[in-house]
C-alpha cells in the first residue's frame, strides 16, 4: 500500500523511479511491517547501518508499509548538486555535525514527529566498523527525540544490503540477484524513562535499550549470536 500522507512533487518522482528498480534489482524479505505505526502517529525508526545501499531499503521498506521516511543525513549530502536540492524538496534533515547548528537536525526530528511524521534516526551515527557488521555503540539522538515526544522508537534490521554496495569498496554486484533482508521489531519499551529530566543516565540507558532491542533483530535475520560487548567506535573516526 502507497503512503496517502502529503507527497509533493519530488518526493512521487523519487518513489516512481526508486521503487521499480529495487523491485527489478533485488530479492526482499520483509518482516515485522505490523511495528510501524500508522499515517498520523510519529514514530522514531532506528536502523542498523551496514551499507551506503541500506536507507534506500530502509525507504522502501516503510513506502511499502504505509509511510513516507523522513532521514537525517550528513549535511555534507545536501551540498551535491542536484541530489542536494532533491533531498531538501524531498523533506529530509540535515545534520551538521559539529557546527554551532548540530542541534537544529534533532530540533527538526522532534517537530516532525510531533507532527505524525516517521523519522529515521541511524543510533549508530554511521556505517558500522565493527569488524563483523554487528551494531554498534549507540548515540543519543534517536532516544532524545523519544523521549521528548512520547513517540515509539522501532528497531529496523537490515542484512544484505552489503552485498548489493560494499561497505568498504562501494563496488556494486547486482548479480547474481541478492536478496535484501529487513525486519521490524516491536517498539522498545521506554515507558519508565518517559517523563523524567532528560540526564546523561536517562540518555544512556534509552540508548542501551535501543540498541540492545536493535542487535536482537538484527541476530534474527542473521540466525547467528551477537558479540557479548558492542564495538566502541572512536568518534573521531565516524
């Protein structure tokens, strides 16, 4: 089913080319569509991020359930010509990254949730570096705009979409055919952490659940055990 939320111009553009070629170049296996709110309710999606491939499977995924995605992106997407101006008329948020304007892309988020929009937050910050593509430490901004807002935080797992665009190389194998794995887990529960100052245990412990909620997903469709400790990446290196 088609999202019936508002959709200009670009953003039916984008979707009327992007999803026939999916369709036409990989495999899906979706799983745990019944997680993802209905149009109107806001919702936080917090996938994994193991390839450059994976938010165009994260988009489709949610089209296909009924909603339009609206990423946060590195702002560095946004200056590219032509992609730029067809991302920002799409409705997407730049995140600034260490800039005096870092907090404008959470601030953005909060609104759009508030607003009944889905908003797509990587927890991780990037592609993850862990040397087995498991998640990693997670970062704050997907359990602040939670918690913020009382909306629902839905952990998206996704496999296989690296070997459609290595994570390292970007090489592109489109065959044979490869089928792209994406599976919804139900919303974590963050009801005791609602409603309280939002301090850097608060932060911490919303995040560790989220990302614990996210690996467990992410084991299922890898039918394999996740390390018992989550690779810590330097941020300076993300």
């Amino acid at each position: 089913m088609a999202p019936t939320e508002r959709k200009g111009v670009p953003l039916r553009l984008v979707a009327s080319v992007l999803r026939p070629t999916l369709i036409a170049l990989t495999g899906r296996r979706w799983n745990g569509g019944e997680h993802i709110p209905g149009q109107g309710h806001g919702v936080v999606v917090a996938p994994n991020h193991i390839s450059d491939f994976d938010p165009l499977t994260c988009a489709h995924f949610l089209w296909d359930h009924g909603r339009i995605p609206r990423f946060l992106g590195k702002e560095s997407l946004f200056r590219i010509p032509v992609l730029g101006r067809l991302i920002t008329a799409c409705g997407q948020i730049p995140v600034h990254r260490g800039t005096r304007e870092a907090g404008t892309a959470l601030a953005a988020a909060t609104s759009a949730v508030e607003a009944g929009q889905c908003v797509i937050i990587y927890p991780e910050g990037t592609q993850t570096k862990d040397p087995r593509m498991w998640p990693m430490t997670g970062r704050s901004g997907a359990a602040r705009v939670a918690l913020r807002t009382g909306c629902p935080v839905v952990p998206l797992a996704q496999w296989g979409q690296h070997e459609v665009m290595h994570p390292i190389t970007k090489k592109i194998r489109l065959f044979p055919r490869r089928t792209v794995h994406v599976r919804a887990g139900a919303p974590v529960d963050l009801d005791d952490l609602r409603g309280v100052p939002l301090s850097p245990a608060v932060l911490t412990e919303a995040t560790d659940r989220i990302m614990d909620a996210l690996t467990d997903e992410v084991a299922i469709l890898r039918g394999e055990t996740p390390p018992p400790t989550r690779f810590e990446l330097n941020r300076d290196e993300g």
